[in-house]
C-alpha cells in the first residue's frame, strides 16, 4: 500500500512516516497543502492522513478540491482539534475518519488498515489469483501451498498487481505507485523487479499468471 502523509509539524510527519515506513508501508510525505495537491495530481495512493490545521490552506480545503476532483482516496484526519462540530465538519468535508492528537501510532496503523478494507470491501486482507494466495497483514505471499519469500519492493508491485487483477497497468503507474514521488532511477527498473517476480511467482508453475500486454503494460490474471 502506498500511503501520503501531509502534516506541517516536521517532527510529527517524520514519527509517522517512519512508523509507516517501518510497518511495511510506502509512504510519501509533505509539509503543506500546495504539495499535497501536486503529489496527489501526479501519483496515486491508498489512504492519506492529513492534518486539518496546515499553514495556509487547511486540510479541509484539500479534502474538498479532492472531492471536487472526483478523488475518493480514503482520508484520515489528524487533528488537535477535538470538539463534536470539529468532527462534523472534517466529516462534513469529505474525510473518512478523524483521530485527534496525541494518538497511538498502533491505532493509527489499525484505522488505516480499516480504510483499505473499506474501499476494497476485503475484510480479512485476503486476496487470490488461481492459486496465488497475497496476505496483506501477514505480508505473505503462497503459491499452490508454497511460501514464497518477497522483497519489500516486490511484494509492493505484486500487491499492486493483485489488487487491480484483469487490468493492465502501464510501467509508469507501477512506477509512480511505487516509489516516491522524487525518485529518479533506472528506466527499466521496473522491467527487472517484474523479471524477478516472474522467477518466483511463475517459474516452477504450468500456468503463468503475470502477463506483459506490449506496448502497454502488465497485468496479471487466471
């Protein structure tokens, strides 16, 4: 899952995005709304946990040009603000769920899990294709009973994949999904983690389940 995190005080944003990171997470990270609007036009996420009371335009004001924008991206608010009418209004505007500070980073990381299987209405982060079994809380991955060792960038692109099983997704996408908005790498870095992949997902098996559609992307599928 790929997650933006978007609150103005440095050492609050660097915590959660570190516990993020750390709980498997890809995460993008911002000070302001000007930058939120920019990573959000360019990349897509899972869920975004955004601070209401960013300098400049507030949180409520990005949420409402998301919505304006036909962005349905799951939000998370993060705010001091704790009042009934506080709440109602960052509802009001478009959010799926408001915490107030301070919080518990473990209940955090459980809210965020909740969005995701809202959106997906998967609720045990379960996901299948054929025999290929991709648990999310776990971060396993099982092919025809087998166990099947990932690294954090593969199980990442293979979620990617699963989660948007039947449809093909261009490089790019994979790409801007993936990794952080800055990153500047090799032009066929995604051709090579796909070639790994395949090594472990298909190899040994009769049938292939990633696909390379030319010209346009890969996809995988029974």
């Amino acid at each position: 899952m790929r997650l933006l995190v978007v609150e103005d005080d440095r050492d609050m944003n660097s915590v959660v995005s570190r516990h993020l990171v750390s709980s498997g997470y890809d995460v993008d990270s911002c000070l302001d709304a000007g930058a939120a609007r920019q990573l959000l036009q360019s990349s897509c996420y899972d869920v975004i946990v955004l601070d209401i009371m960013l300098s400049g335009e507030s949180g409520l004001d990005v949420v409402r040009w998301m919505r304006g924008n036909r962005n349905n991206t799951p939000v998370l608010f993060l705010t001091a603000l704790d009042s009934v009418e506080d709440r109602i209004s960052g509802l009001d505007a478009g959010a799926d769920d408001y915490m107030t500070k301070p919080f518990s980073l473990e209940e955090l990381s459980a809210r965020i899990r909740a969005l995701s299987r809202r959106v997906t209405q998967n609720r045990d982060n379960l996901y299948h294709v054929a025999d290929l079994t991709l648990d999310i809380m776990k971060r396993s991955v099982c092919r025809g009973g087998r166990e099947i060792e990932l690294s954090q960038r593969e199980f990442a692109i293979l979620e990617y994949l699963v989660r948007n099983a039947g449809i093909v997704l261009s490089r790019e996408q994979i790409e801007h999904y993936i990794w952080n908005y800055d990153y500047i790498g090799n032009s066929n870095i995604v051709e090579v983690y796909i070639s790994g992949l395949r090594k472990k997902i298909d190899a040994d098996f009769e049938h292939k389940l990633i696909h390379t559609i030319r010209s346009v992307g890969y996809t995988i599928k029974e």
